[in-house]
C-alpha cells in the first residue's frame, strides 16, 4: 500500500502545517506500474506569487510533513499562483526611545472603494508586548485602497524611576540630543531642575504647561538622525502627534517611535 500526501502554502508565510494547504491525502495499492492523478481547486484567498509545495510518497504508512521513513519519497517544489484576490494585510513595529516595543498602542485601519473618495473607518489593531502591530482584512487590493491612521494617543504619567533617572543626567551634564525630547518638559532648551519638579508634579496629576507634548512620533530615519547627535534636535525634528500613511502597499511594513515626555525610556 502506498501513501500520498501533498501539502501546499497557499497564504505564502513558508509554513505548511495552516488550514487548508493539505489538499491531497489518499492510499493506492498496485502491483508493477501505475499513473496516479488527482485534481483540486486554488481558494482565491491566496497569496499571489511564488510559494512552496511538498509532495510525500511513503511505503506501508501515512507520511508526516516532517518525518522518517523506510521506503519512499519527499519532493519539494516551487510553484506560482496568480489571478487570486489577495487578502490584505500591512504591519510593523512602533517602539520607544530605547528601541523596546511598546504595548496596547491602537493602530488604525481604513479603506475606500477605488472608485470613492473618502476612507472609512475599517478596525483597530493593538500592538502586542513586542510592539508589533498586523492589519489584516478579507479585503482586497484589487477594489480597494487602504490607510494606517496613528490617532491621538493616551499617554499614562511616569514614574519616580523616570524623575531619578533624568536627575543623575543633570548631575553628569552629558545630555544627548534624545534627552532633550524626553526631559525638557518646560520646553526652554534647557535641562535643569525646573524639568525635575515637573516631571514629579506630572507623577500626582498636574499637566505638562500649554505646548508641551505628551509624546512624540518618529519615523526610524528620524530618530536614527536625532540619537546619533548630541545637540538639541527640536526645531529641526519636531515629531508629530498623529500619522495617516495612505498608499499602503499589501503586505508592506512601517515602523515608528513613540517618545514619551517624562519617560526615561
């Protein structure tokens, strides 16, 4: 008795133990020669392009994906499918000052109608412990545009640990360029003791004065730029509070850096 089975990575993410992608389990048993044939049909909710198959023969038992056999064959193959309605999905990381991902940040989806001119609100994907963030719909790019939206954020007050770290900055007078988005809270290009009391007010619920924010969002080329200095950066970089990222790109990546001002990190 011989075993088929026949596994192919229909979403195209280089495993093939997802639903779906064995299409072909069966046993033949022949003496001398035989054609064998099989047909299946490609779900159009795949991945577009090339993706990897497994073809498994094994004497007497059914084969595994991954296992050892007696008599038989495993071949592996590289196949493309195209004219299929690729789902869409978009991610990325957002991460602090230190390069740490950062938890629960809401990231936004939208789509429009090709043929529309607005975007409506489709749903909203937090990002997990890592800071990673995955945007994902049945929709597809072929009638559809979408848009990433990083919305007005709601940033918690830091800590004493916070405060005690930017007041050993200002006892070693070595700030670097990054210092100055995190601790100059009063916002006069300066980093002092002024800064230190209000980072502690913060800590009991007074509010930062009016023009200062609570964060600040940089794209990876922006705060590659702003750590590699050690001059007050500002004016120059001055962050923004909110991104639209319209365009995106199926199965496209970005990321960003979320500084907090009075956080340490």
């Amino acid at each position: 008795m011989e075993y088929f089975k026949l596994w192919i990575d229909f979403n195209g993410n280089g495993d093939l133990t997802d639903a779906g992608e064995l299409i072909h389990s069966y046993n033949v048993s022949w003496s001398g020669t035989k054609t064998v044939t099989a047909s299946f049909i490609v779900p159009t909710s795949v991945y577009n392009g090339q993706v990897y198959m497994r073809f498994i023969m094994v004497y007497s038992s059914s084969p595994t994906l991954c296992g050892n056999y007696s008599y038989g064959n495993t071949f592996d193959f590289v196949t493309t499918i195209t004219g299929a309605t690729d789902p869409f999905s978009y991610s990325g990381y957002i991460y602090d000052s230190k390069g740490q991902g950062v938890e629960n940040v809401p990231v936004k989806l939208y789509y429009k109608l090709k043929s529309a001119t607005s975007y409506t609100y489709l749903s909203t994907h937090n990002t997990d412990s890592t800071g990673f963030y995955k945007l994902a719909t049945s929709k597809d790019t072929v009638s559809n545009d979408f848009q990433m939206r990083l919305e007005t954020l709601t940033i918690s007050n830091p800590t004493s640990n916070d405060a005690d770290s930017f007041t050993n900055l200002i006892y070693s007078q070595n700030p670097v360029a990054e210092d100055y988005y995190k601790m100059d809270v009063n916002n006069d290009d300066n980093l002092s003791i002024t800064d230190i009391y209000l980072i502690y007010m913060k800590l009991i619920g007074r509010p930062w004065r009016t023009g200062v924010p609570n964060y600040r969002l940089f794209t990876p080329s922006e705060w590659s730029t702003i750590t590699s200095s050690s001059s007050n950066l500002k004016s120059i970089y001055s962050g923004q509070q909110t991104y639209t990222v319209t365009g995106l790109i199926n199965k496209g990546s970005s990321n960003y850096y979320l500084v907090r001002t009075g956080y340490s990190d």
